[in-house]
C-alpha cells in the first residue's frame, strides 16, 4: 500500500510539473540547466555528481531576461540544484571574460591557466571555505545579467573592497555594509595587473542613502576639528600647564573614540575589533 502511494505521489508530482512548468517553492535564479545531467528510472537527475530528486526538477520553456521580463525558449530540464549546493552566477558564457564591466570573448588557454579557481564561502554557522569554483560549486552561466548597462566590479585586494559571499548566495560588501542578493549581482574572470586572472564580483551601480553621506560627512568633519583642536594645544608654548595637558589628552580619546565609531558605521573595524576594544 505504501509503495502504491509513494509511486502515485510521484506521478502526481510530475505531472504537476508539466502543467505548470515550474518548481514549487524554487527561486528562477537557484535552477541551474540540467538537461545534459542523466534521468534516472526513478524519475530522478543525476546531474555533476548530485542527485536531483523529482520535486527539485522540472521543465521550462521561457528564460528571464534583465529587468524580469520573460523570453520564450525551447522546453528544457531545470533543476533546483541552489538548494543542494553552493552556486555561483556568473556574468558572462563560459570561459569568457569581461573588459570594464561588459562580457568580451572567449579566453584563451594561457589565459585559463592563469585564473585563481579558489572563491571564499562563508557558511551560515560562520566558518569560511576556500572552495574550486568548478569542482565544489555549481556553476549558472544562463542567468540574465544584473543590469543591461555597464557593469562595475570590484577587487578584494584593493582597499575598503572587502567582501564576502555566502553560501546562499547573498553578498556582502563591507565598505557601507551593503547586502546584495544574487539577482543584483554576478561573478566573472577579470585580469589583474599582475597579468592573471581572478574571479570578480560586478554589480550595477550602487546608491547609498543620503542620510547616511550625510552623517558621514559630519564625522569627518568632528575628527578634523578635533584634530586640529590638539595640534593647536600640543605646539602653544603658553598651553604646556598640567591642564592644558590634561585636556589634550582628552581630546586624543574624544578622536579615537570618533575614528572607531566612523570606522564602525562603515563596517570597517571587523579585522580590528580587539585593537578598537
């Protein structure tokens, strides 16, 4: 008896899937095109190593395109495949690389030899991975890009563009603590001036809230002032009394205590935590 459910649940479930065409409870941007993966009897996907279980597939006849706009397409086997494993989206097709923020042919093989495969995942119990983005990650290269413009990117080396990427695909840009969510990003093989090539998050330009332009300013503002406050107490000969000193260092604590809160504000005192404390 239970087998004669668990057999009629299954058909069900798939001919619920060919009704409607897409996988209940799963995001566009988590399917990843499988139809090169192998259909077992069972119903399932074999697909990259991973086993797609008949609930987490379906087949698709459209694409999305920037801005969420649907395109119709040849039917083709999706699967939920985000929700098994890691995924990274990248911007461009394989093997390509992007030349200031747009996708620009294919990459030769020197050039492929030369990019750093390794990407940093942070997983939700806090630990970060170096994981080989082809062997432990699956890869999406079919997914609408975040903007139709120009896109920027940034280079973890480069200073205030720290960044990190979670397993569930969202991404945090430390410098204004600013969280993206997949569809407002992608990842692509961008060459250094070190002449190789490593794998760099783009994005559309982002807005950061006036108020918070506006407090900023107002720190900078306090800490030069201060600044300017102790240079002037510190080089007058007639300010050298115990009070004056005193004062003086008052106001170096009053700077440092405004130099960690605007580092704060911005999200730049994580690797100097115990130093602030």
């Amino acid at each position: 008896m239970q087998l004669l459910l668990g057999s009629l649940s299954a058909i069900f479930v798939l001919l619920m899937q060919e009704t409607n065409g897409e996988i209940p409870g799963c995001d566009f941007y988590d399917t990843v095109d499988i139809s090169a993966g192998e259909k077992l009897t069972n119903g399932s996907y074999l697909f990259e190593g991973l086993l797609i279980p008949v609930c987490l597939w379906s087949e698709y006849d459209y694409k999305l395109l920037p801005g969420g706009s649907k395109e119709s397409v040849g039917r083709h086997v999706r699967g939920c495949v985000c929700k098994l494993r890691t995924c990274i989206r990248f911007c461009c097709l394989e093997n390509h690389k992007t030349l200031n923020g747009v996708c620009h042919g294919d990459m030769t093989m020197d050039e492929i030899n030369k990019i750093d495969p390794y990407v940093n995942v942070t997983f939700s119990n806090g630990t970060v991975a170096k994981k080989h983005f082809k062997e432990d990650l699956i890869l999406q290269y079919d997914l609408p890009k975040p903007c139709e413009n120009e896109m920027h990117y940034i280079d973890h080396e480069m200073l205030f563009n720290d960044f990190t990427l979670f397993e569930n695909g969202t991404f945090l840009l430390h410098f204004g603590n600013i969280f993206i969510e997949k569809r407002e990003y992608c990842l692509q093989h961008v060459k250094t001036l070190g002449d190789d090539f490593r794998i760099m998050p783009h994005f559309c330009p982002l807005f950061v809230e006036e108020s918070k332009i506006w407090e900023t300013l107002a720190m900078i503002i306090s800490l030069i002032s201060i600044l300017l406050t102790i240079s002037v107490y510190y080089f007058l000969k007639k300010a050298q009394n115990v009070l004056d000193k005193c004062f003086i260092c008052c106001m170096v604590c009053l700077f440092l205590y405004h130099l960690i809160s605007f580092l704060n504000f911005w999200n730049l005192s994580t690797d100097l935590c115990s130093l602030a404390g």
